[in-house]
C-alpha cells in the first residue's frame, strides 16, 4: 500500500526534528510492508514568506488536498515575523479549511521521562480540543478605537454540529478505552450561554453511550486535577480554548512538551488529517542540534494510526517506549536531563522501530 504524505518542515527546530521523523518512517514502512510517497514543501515558514510576501501559495488547498496526511514541523519566529500572521497564515488556516475539527493529544507518562511532579502515579489519557469554533472565532470588533470609550467584543460561536461533532469523537474514543471515562471540561458558572449549552450536549449525548461514564469539571479545578492526580483521567474533551490549555498542560505534567505529539484529524477523511509535535519553533534552542525529536516522531506514529497501519504504529510507539526506557544520559537531549543530540536519539529510536 502507498500513502501520500506531504512533508511540511516549517521554522526553526521543526526542521531540525522533521528528518528524525521521517528516519523512523521509513524503517516502518520498510519494516511492515508499506510505501510512503512523500513530497516536501517549503511553505509555512518566515524563509517562504520572506520571498513571497505570503505564508503559502495562492493554491496551497489544491496542492494539499490530495495527500493522505501532511506531516508538519512547527512554524513561526516572533523576531522575524509576528505570530498572527505566521500561524494564522499557515497552520490555523490549513486547520480550518481542512476541517480538521478534532485536535487530539495523547499524555503518557513515559518511562525514563522525569515528570515535574514527585508522585505522579500512571498517567494515560487523551485530550480532544474542539479545533474550528468556540473561543477561537472571527466574530466581533471594536468601536471608539483609541479614545477612552474604546470597546472590545470577541464573540463564542458554538454550533450544534460543531459541538455535536466533537463530543461524538470523544464519546466514540472513550468507549475504545480500558476505563471508558470521559471528562467535560466547562465553565457553566461563568459563562452563562455558551458553556451550559455544550454542557447540554454532553448530557444529552452520554444518553446514547450507557458503557461510559462521564463525568464534567469547572475548567478552573480541573487544571488544578491534573497537576494534582492526572492518572485519574482517561478521555478529557474541551472547547478550542478549554481544550488548547488543558493540551498543554497535559504534557507538561508527564516531563517535557519535547515528546507529545498531536493530531488534527478530519475523522471523515473528506480532508487530509495533519500530524504534528505539539511544541513551536524554539527560537531559543534553533541551531544548536538539542531538541528533541520524540514529539516529531510520536506524531508520525499517530499518522501511522490514522492511516490505518496499526501495527507499523504499535513498533513505533515500542520503539520510543524502549529507547527512553534506558534512560541513556548520553542519548537523551538535555530537556530530558540527557546530554544527547536531536541526531542521535532519532537515530536510536529509528533503529528500535526495525528491530523491536
Ligand atoms: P515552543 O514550544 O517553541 O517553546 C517553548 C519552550 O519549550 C522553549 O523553551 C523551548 O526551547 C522548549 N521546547 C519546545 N520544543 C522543544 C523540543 N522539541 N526539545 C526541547 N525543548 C523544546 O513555544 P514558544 O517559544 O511559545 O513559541 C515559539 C514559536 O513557535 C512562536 O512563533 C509560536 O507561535 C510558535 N508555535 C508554533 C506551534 C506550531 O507550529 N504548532 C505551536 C506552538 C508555538
Ligand atoms: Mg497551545
């Protein structure tokens, strides 16, 4: 079987990691029997927008739209260019025109990994951030602009199939679980039309999934769970902003956000689903070869997944169990107390996805 991937490197150490992602690739695909036909694109990043005066080309929907997956690196670099006209120019758009409406994020306390926490117990579950409405809308303005009566208004657009999709998705996982738990992230006692409509949902919605059991926080006390008992999650869905927080705090209570991974997935594959380390660009560490790659090359293990090549994501996934469990100071990068190189603990774990 041959995939089409499109390879999108993008800024600072996502081109640093990107060739670690697709070492590891490719020792599973020769490995378990399958092809990928992968192009690369140099869009997305400061280099192209400083020679087009755009983040992508005028038919970047056209070029992207037949591929199977895009597997995407990170982009944006607040000294060359601010954030809202890198990401929204790029990512934010491919996210939105893709309708990549699931962002999902697994959190799994790695062995080898140094959690921040001092008893952190097992930790596995997953996050699922609503990734197209909510929070994140184009709705509102401003008046008096610069006077004293100035005035500021973003608005919360919450759909019934926007709301309806995600929670399905979540719901869906859930019951594929050991645990069947799922958690809604709200905040119905502050805001007072948006949020206890998406409770309303979730309420009417669990109706049809009698095996799961479910369960809502304030948005406020969950994040203070799951700094003090993140193994009592399994399946955690939010809004795009609830979700957005809670998906970087998830990581950051397993060690270091250099080893997740996430997906924004079109489930209907009417879309390509696009695959990515959950990190940015990294200004602070470009150039120096240290950043880990872990989160890069997980995030090909989900695309393994959502292509169907269960198997060939089982060994990766094996693969990066394994090479972190030695906790092999001289393989691993310096976020992880080691002091290895971007290139080397790519070139272990690519090893262990032929072998292990
Ligand atoms: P960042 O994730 O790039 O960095 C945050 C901190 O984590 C830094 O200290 C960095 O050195 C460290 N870090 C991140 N990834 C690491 C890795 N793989 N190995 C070791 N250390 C790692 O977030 P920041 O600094 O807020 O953003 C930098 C740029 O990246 C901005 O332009 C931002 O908008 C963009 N960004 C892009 C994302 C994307 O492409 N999906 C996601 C987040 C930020
Ligand atoms: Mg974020």
């Amino acid at each position: 079987k041959t995939y089409k991937i499109a390879v999108i490197p993008g800024d600072g150490i996502g081109q640093e990691v990107m060739p670690c992602g697709l070492a590891s690739l490719r020792a599973a695909a020769s490995r378990f029997n399958f092809t990928l036909d992968i192009t690369s694109f140099d869009f997305a990043s400061c280099d192209y927008f400083d020679k087009h005066g755009t983040m992508m080309p005028p038919d970047w929907v056209e070029i992207l739209r037949p591929f199977d997956a895009i597997y995407f690196g990170a982009v944006g670099d607040p000294a060359r260019h601010p954030d809202h006209i890198t990401l929204w120019g790029s990512l934010l758009q491919m996210r939105r025109q893709f309708d990549q409406y699931v962002n999902l994020r697994p959190c799994r306390l790695v062995k080898g990994v140094p959690s921040p926490l001092k008893d952190p117990g097992e930790i596995d579950f997953w996050i699922v951030r609503e990734n197209t409405e909510g929070e994140y809308s184009e709705v509102g303005g401003k008046i008096f602009e610069g006077t004293e009566r100035e005035v500021v208004i973003q608005e919360t657009v919450m759909t019934r199939i926007g709301v309806d999709r995600i929670l399905k998705y979540a719901f869906d996982l859930a019951r594929t679980t050991k645990r069947k738990k799922l958690t809604s992230a709200t905040k119905s006692n502050g805001i007072k039309i948006t949020m206890p409509y998406w409770d309303s949902r979730f309420h009417l919605m669990a109706k049809d999934y009698p095996e799961v059991k479910t369960e809502q926080f304030h948005i406020d006390i969950l994040s203070a769970h799951f700094v003090a008992k993140p193994s009592h999650f399994d399946v955690v869905v939010g809004s795009n902003l609830h979700g957005d927080i809670l998906s970087d705090l998830g990581p950051a209570v397993t060690g270091t956000i250099g080893i997740a991974p996430s997906g924004n997935i079109n489930p209907e594959g009417k879309w390509p689903s696009l695959f990515e380390p959950v990190h940015g660009s990294a200004p602070d560490i470009m150039g120096k070869g240290i950043a880990n790659p872990v989160g890069m090359i997980w995030a090909g293990q989900m695309m393994l997944l959502h292509l169907g090549e269960k198997e060939a994501a089982e060994a990766m996934l094996r693969a990066i169990d394994t090479v972190l469990g030695r906790a092999d100071g001289n393989v691993l990068t310096p976020d992880m107390k080691g002091k290895g190189t971007t290139q080397k603990l790519g070139d272990a774990i690519a090893e262990a996805v032929a072998t292990v």
